[in-house]
C-alpha cells in the first residue's frame, strides 16, 4: 500500500509519520511523496509543529486514540479550539440562565418551588428575592459581555473550521 500507488495524500499516514507510528517501509514511502508534495509535507510540518506545541503542555494523553479523533484533528489547526468551543457552549449555556432569570423576574420561580416546604417559607423567599435580586442586576452586563465573548468565540471556531474544511478540499 505504497501513497504513491493511491495518487498521493494519504492524510493519516502524514500523522503516522509525524508521531513515528510507521514501519520503516511505509516511513521511506511516505518520506519520499513529501518531497514531491508540497501539500502533505505542510500538513506534515504543522503536525509535527502541533506535536511539539503540545508536548511542551503535556497535553499529548489522547495522541494513540486512533482515527476518528485524528479526523477531528486534523479539521482543526490548531486543538486549543476545542476549548475555545467548549468555552462558547458554556457561554451559551450561562446565557440561557441569565435569560430566564430576566424571564422570571416577576413569577419568582424559585419561591413557587420552594414553596412546597411550608417550613422554611420565609427563608425561602428571603434568600430566593435576594438571589433574584443580585441575578436580576448582574444579568444586563453578563449578558452583554457573555453574547460579544460567544458570538466572537462562534465567529473565530467557524470561520477556522471553514478555511480547514477550504484547505482539506483544495
Ligand atoms: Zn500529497
């Protein structure tokens, strides 16, 4: 199974190299296609650069975890993107909560809820208009500041994602 064979461009077999999974055959073969393809060999480089980046931040647990997530490594330049998605959900899922806390404002959810205790009622509400209270006056600026930081954060994952898909395409 020489890439040669195949037409070239065998983007797995870039990432064996680079980790140094290959068998000395397949490396040689796939050494030699780098010369010829100046594509493979920045995948190659960039792997390889990653490699390091993420040797220096001991963060190379998932690095044998096989194929898949090398597809979605490979979608990504650089991986800290992940986080930064991750970071975009968490964005989101904050501003669904302040959301409701503004949607709530006159209802008082919490002391409906907490209402069943009949005991601690008064403490309740106590403690529920005083979390309304504090939720209600924070939620203007986090809102702001949360929908600028995810929708940037949304902007910069997609616009990466396209220009990888762009790249992987060309
Ligand atoms: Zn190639």
């Amino acid at each position: 199974m020489n890439p040669e064979e195949r037409g070239c461009c065998e983007p797995e077999l870039i990432f064996e190299l680079a980790d140094g999974g290959l068998d000395p055959e397949r490396r040689r073969a796939v050494q030699n296609h780098l010369e010829s393809c100046p594509e493979c060999r920045e995948l190659y480089e960039r792997e390889l650069g990653l490699n390091a980046f993420l040797d220096s931040f001991e963060l190379s647990v998932p690095r044998r975890s096989g194929a898949v997530s090398r597809g979605v490594a490979m979608a990504l330049p650089t991986r800290p993107i992940k986080a930064r998605l991750l970071w975009s959900l968490l964005a989101g899922a904050l501003l669904t909560v302040a959301l409701l806390a503004l949607e709530l404002n006159g209802t008082n959810l919490v002391v409906s809820a907490m209402g069943a205790l009949g005991m601690l009622w008064s403490f309740a509400e106590g403690f529920a208009d005083a979390l309304q209270n504090a939720l209600t006056a924070a939620a203007t600026p986090l809102l702001a500041a949360l929908a600028v930081g995810a929708g940037l954060d949304l902007l910069i994952a997609v616009a990466v994602f396209s220009a990888a898909r762009r790249a992987r395409r060309a």
